[in-house]
C-alpha cells in the first residue's frame, strides 16, 4: 500500500493553525488500531471522525489532543489509560500508534515515526494491533503464545502474552481487547499470594517471567479485587462459584507500605 499525503503535518505547538482537522494519514494509523468489525471500535472510529486536532499533549509533535473545535486541551491531568495500540511497517520507517480513552469528550493520541521521513509518499509493508486479536489466536505480529484465562464465560476473557509483556481483557461483546497496567494487578497478585519479598513486590514485570506459577483461580481473583477497586469493567461477581474475599481497602495499603 502507498499513503499519498499532500497534507501530513509533523506538527509543533504553535507552528500550525489550530483547530484543525486530522489529515489523510493521520486518521489512516489513528483507525488502523481501531477495527471498524468490532464495535467497541468502531465507537471511537466515529467520534474521531466527528473531532479536531485541539492542541498538543504533555510530548508535543505527535502526542495529539482531539476535541470539538471550539474547545482547548486541559493536560493538568495525567493520560488516561492506553484503549488501542499497534504499529504500521514503512519501508521508510516505523510508526507506533497509541490512542487513550476518552474522558470529558477528548480523546490523546500519539502517532510516533522511527525516523524523519518525506511524507509525500510511504511504502507500507505490515501493520498490526492489539485490537485485531480474538480468543483462540496467537499474539499479533509475532505468533507467540497466549495464555487465556476465563473471567466470566462468554463475557470476559484475561489474555496474558508474555513475550510482549502485555495482559488485556477481551470484552465478547465490544469485541475490544483492554489494556491492563500490570503494576496494580501485580499488586493485588502478591496481595492473594501473601509474598511480602520486597525483590519481587517491587518488580512487576517478574509477572511475565513467572505467570505460569500462578493458578488460573490466584489470577482471576488478584484481578477482580484490581477491578473492584478501579471499577473499570462491569462483571457480575456473585457468577464466581467459589466466591473472590475482596479484602478491605485499608488492609491493601498496608499490605503495599509492607511491601
């Protein structure tokens, strides 16, 4: 594929006239992280559509602030979390996409290139995304494996990929795959496990290296106390047959200062 753009903009504070709309290429990586079959998607592939280039993150350049025209970015508050990321091969360079969830109808992008490049003319040779992934398929882009761990059947699914050190949540309905920062998940893992060792509290990327010591009951539970806490997905708790003890909220901080 060959992206003709007359009108990419590598764009600086204050360098180019503001609002304005995406251009060609822009929205082309924006949606190649936003399946338009998935409908959890296709929602931001809509509001996007519908929205303007506002101003500039915390990065400048390519961290993008999309708005409604007559509105300003307000980066006093830190990112919201990751909703879609991926990468399209050039063979001119490589750009990674990452687009943040909305909140108060603003949406942070940040589309990031390898290197300086004419952008008149790019020569694509691969693209893949988090958000093309399924129940029953291996990881995007490299075919390594996936381990699957069944939150509430038919509704939620855990995939964790080592090798990219990455755990999403596959929502069946939406078909969207969420990114889930491993550091208070990890957390409330050693919570359940009752590890106090402050060489592995510490570390949460040791998760990768050691998931599989973990039960698919240790990591359910650790998760459902995380999303307990950050009330992020809607799951019905009493489907559990065993039953998740949510410890109280004072006990997890201390535990953590513990640790």
């Amino acid at each position: 594929m060959i992206l003709d753009n007359q009108n990419f903009e590598n764009t600086e504070i204050g360098k180019y006239k503001l609002p304005r709309k995406l251009s060609d290429l822009e929205k082309e990586l924006l949606f190649s992280v936003l399946p338009e079959y998935k409908p959890g998607y296709k929602l931001y592939r809509d509001k996007i559509e519908n929205l303007f280039i506002t101003g500039f993150g915390r990065f400048e350049n390519g961290n993008l602030v999309l708005g409604g025209k007559n509105t300003k970015p307000d980066i006093s508050f830190p990112s919201t979390p990751v909703f879609a990321a991926g990468t399209v091969m050039f063979s001119e360079c490589v750009a990674d996409i990452n687009i943040h969830e909305e909140i108060e109808n603003e949406i942070e992008c940040d589309i990031t290139f390898s290197k300086e490049v004419n952008f008149d003319k790019l020569h694509e040779l691969k693209r893949w995304s988090y958000s093309e992934w399924n129940p029953g398929e291996k990881a995007p882009n490299d075919n390594s494996e996936v381990r699957e761990i069944s939150v509430e059947k038919n509704k939620f699914v855990l995939a964790i990929a080592d090798a990219h050190k990455k755990i999403w949540l596959h929502n069946f309905v939406t078909g969207v795959n969420h990114l889930i920062p491993v550091s208070n998940f990890y957390n409330y893992l050693m919570l359940i496990k009752n590890i106090r060792d402050a060489a592995a509290v510490s570390k949460p990327a040791l998760f990768f290296n050691n998931h599989i010591k973990y039960t698919d009951f240790e990591i359910v539970s650790a998760f459902l106390i995380y999303n307990k806490y950050f009330k992020k997905f809607k799951i019905e708790y009493s489907s559990f047959e065993h039953g998740i003890e949510i410890p109280k909220r004072k006990s997890i901080f201390n535990f953590l200062k513990r640790g």
